[in-house]
C-alpha cells in the first residue's frame, strides 16, 4: 500500500519516540470537508493519514514529524500523546451527523495501515486506541461501530475478553483505580466508564460500572487477556 501523498503544513518536531497508533473519525459531512480542514493551515488540526469510505489513503505529514490529532489527551503515563503516536483520521460523519458503519473497503485499508505501522515501529497491542480512550472527556470517536474485533483477531488491538473470566468485585474507587492503571484518565469518571465500555462492550454504553465492566478490566490487566477475537 502507497498512501498518497496531501501534505498538511500543520506539524511541528517530536519530543518522542512512536510507540502509538491513534484511530479517529473525521467526524465531518464529507471526506473532502475533512481533507480540507486538516490541510488548513488556519484550523491547526492534522493527522498524518486519512482513510477514505473506499479505502483510499492520503499521507498528510511524514511518521517522523508530530502531527495535531490528540489535542488534550492521556494514555499510560503519557501527556503529550501527539508526539508519541501516529494519528489515522477514519472517513464517518460521526455521532453528531449520521454516524454509520465503516465500509469493509476502509477497514481492510485501515487493517493494512495499522499492521504496517505496528512493525515499523514496533508498537503493542494494548498502545493501539481509539481518540475516545486518550481524551474520554471530549471525545467519541472511532465510536462503538468501529470492528475492533478485526484488528484484534489479526492481533493489531487487544481483545475483548471473553475467556476465564472473574469477577473480583471491585468498588467504584476500586475500578476507577484499575481503569486509572490500565491507561486511562479517570479525572471525569462517568466519562472514562464510558470510554472503556466503548472500546470493550460496544453494545452497553451506559456509564455503570457492572460485574461484566469489572471482569473484562481485570482481563486486560493480566499479562494474556483471553477472547473470541
């Protein structure tokens, strides 16, 4: 795969090294509005690629340079998430205007993308999110239509747990703690619940925390989470 190339003037130097993927939405009414903005050197957001519904992929600053994708963001002792990740922005309207599936074309172009971008730079699993894991308190996106599950069963995300699973009773304080530990910021926690619950049980997104909310953070926080994925 060869991205082609729409270079955005809206980055600046690294201060870290890559060991990040970020995935998002553009969130816009149309791929090309999108484009636009993130070339727009007055709008100052970036991303260094863009997925299009048909697959097709832009490049729209080099991997070596920061682009602006993350904003305020957080992720396992990491503030400064844009200089440390690589950012993807997903062609969706996003929840606020007509958020739909993702194409099977676009995510077979994101799938090949991530793989190449996890060996190049060597990245974990549990370092592949999505915008809404790093900033739960402003963000949504890639959303709970997002098929982690495919990345997962080609090992380019962690799997949704599913096997052995213990319920260990945690209090709120105590999964708090443990989503705290797990990677993400807890300052707004209904927020943070709801993040996690996004990315690992899509089909519940209500902010409760419930013994299958405490089974799977548990799940991840052992050295092999076990899925279906």
């Amino acid at each position: 795969m060869t991205p082609i190339e729409a270079p955005s003037p809206n980055f600046d130097d690294r201060a870290l090294p890559i060991t990040m993927i970020v995935l998002h939405y553009t969130g816009m009414a149309d791929g090309e509005s999108a484009i636009a903005r993130l070339r727009d050197p007055e709008a100052k957001v970036s991303a260094h690629y863009v997925v299009a519904e048909d697959g097709t992929t832009l490049r729209l600053v080099p991997d070596e340079k920061r682009a602006w994708h993350a904003g305020q963001s957080h992720w396992r002792d990491i503030d400064d998430v844009n200089s440390a990740s690589i950012g993807i922005e997903i062609v969706n309207p996003g929840h606020d205007l007509g958020y739909r599936p993702f194409p099977d074309e676009q995510i077979d172009a994101v799938i090949r993308l991530v793989h190449s971008l996890k060996d190049r730079y060597e990245i974990t699993r549990g370092n592949i999110v999505g915008h809404s894991d790093i900033a739960p308190a402003r963000k949504r996106d890639p959303g709970e239509l997002f098929p982690w599950g495919k990345l997962a069963r080609l090992r380019l995300a962690l799997p949704r747990p599913t096997k052995n699973l213990m319920d260990p009773m945690w209090s709120e304080g105590g999964f708090l703690l443990a989503l705290e530990r797990f990677g993400y910021d807890v300052t707004d926690k209904m927020a943070a619940i709801m993040a996690f619950q996004r990315r690992f049980r899509p089909e519940l997104v209500d902010g409760e925390i419930d013994a299958e909310c405490r089974m799977i953070l548990l799940a991840l926080l052992l050295p092999k989470p076990q899925g279906d994925d």
